[in-house]
C-alpha cells in the first residue's frame, strides 16, 4: 500500500520481493547441507538465528528495491511501470528454475529451523507463540507506517500521486520520493517473506506466482487504497 496507494504505483514487483526475503532468510539460517543425492547447492552454512535472518532478508530486498526503483522509475511512468515490474516477476523465477546453484533451482529450500523450536513447545502452544511474534511484527509495521503516513513524507507521497506536476511546481521531487517509498515497501516485503518461509519451513518456485500479486491488489482495493 505504500508503494501503490500513497505513491500511485502500479506496481506488481512486490510479491517477487516476498519470496527474495523468504528465500535470503532461507540461505542465512540453513546448516551447512551435507553431501547428498540431490547436490543441494543452496546453503551458505551462516545459520544465523532467526533475528538476524530477518534483517539480512530486508536489507537484501530494500537493496534489491533501490535498484529496480532507481531505474525503473526514472524512465517509465503508469502502466508501462507495471508492464516492467510484472515482467521482472516471471524473468526471476525463470532464472531461479533454471540455476540450482542459486537457490537450489525448482526443488527450492527446505528444512528452515522454526524460531525458538529448541523450547520443545507442543505444536498448539509453538503455533499460539509464532502468531504472537507474528502480531508483534504486524503492530510494530502498522505504528511505523501510521506515522510515515500523516509525516511531511506522507503528504508528499499523496501530493505526488494526485497531481504530479502540481507536486514539482512545489518543489517536490516525485522521483526521489517515490524511490524512498519504494525501498519502504521492499523492506516490509523482505520481512513477510521470512516471516513467511519461518512459518511454511520451505520454500521454492511453486510457493510464488504473478497470481499472488493480483490477490495482494485485491485486498489492498478492498481495504481502501491509501488507507
């Protein structure tokens, strides 16, 4: 919603961002994987606890958010920027199937360590505990965005998507700060997915689709664009 509804794109990127954070949490936190007869080549062997997987995966996809934005932005505008986003969607899981040493191609990762599992909780009381940190996540992004959105920062987002022209005439720059929102909604991306992959302990090509971007506009249009 940042991105699409106080910023006016239309943008599709974003579900593509969720499985790169998924995926990047995915590689930080995974064991070194012996050897075997699939040849897993996707783990890096960090297994790095679970907060810090969490801020790896966002840094990565504001990182990964800041370049397609930094170029993307600059030259196209409206539809021909959701054309570009939507194509950039299909190119990466094409080029993920198709490169094992990635993140182990169409067989995807699995086995990611749940968070706090060496408490030896039930599977009730762990899930109860998971949705907890969950809502934690959940409130702490709402408390951010609530601020950003009646901040100076917010009413020029909203400025820039009613009327771009009158915006610059301002002395906005609608491209500037529509980057930033854009690197906003990259990081908020990048934590769904680890939230995501930490809850599913897998993750692979088939867990991700275009579809899935239409199903978040949906919920966006039927929350209230902007709100």
């Amino acid at each position: 919603d940042v991105t699409s509804g106080w910023a006016g794109l239309f943008d599709f990127f974003v579900y593509a961002l969720v499985a790169i954070g998924a995926y990047v949490y995915g590689v930080v936190t995974l064991p070194q994987a012996p050897p075997n007869q699939y040849g897993d080549q996707y783990i890096l062997g960090l297994h790095l606890p679970f907060v810090a997987g969490v801020a790896i995966a966002m840094l990565v996809t504001s990182l990964i958010s800041l370049i397609v934005g930094a170029v993307a932005l600059r030259q196209l505008r409206q539809l021909y920027f959701g054309i570009m986003t939507f194509s950039s969607v299909l190119i990466i899981a094409v080029v993920i199937m198709a490169a094992p040493w990635l993140f182990n191609g169409i067989i995807g990762l699995y086995g990611v360590e749940a968070p706090l599992s060496q408490l030896g909780l039930d599977p009730t009381t762990y899930a109860l505990l998971f949705l907890g940190i969950c809502l934690v996540a959940l409130t702490l992004v709402y408390l951010l965005l609530e601020r950003l959105f009646w901040s100076p920062f917010g009413l020029c987002l909203r400025s820039i998507r009613d009327d771009e022209v009158a915006a610059a005439g301002f002395g906005r720059n609608p491209y500037a700060e529509r980057l930033k929102a854009y690197v906003i909604g990259g990081a908020i991306a990048g934590l769904a997915g680890a939230l995501l992959i930490t809850y599913l302990t897998t993750w692979g090509p088939g867990a991700w689709s275009p579809i899935e971007t239409i199903l978040i506009f949906t919920a966006i249009i039927l929350g209230g664009t902007g709100n």
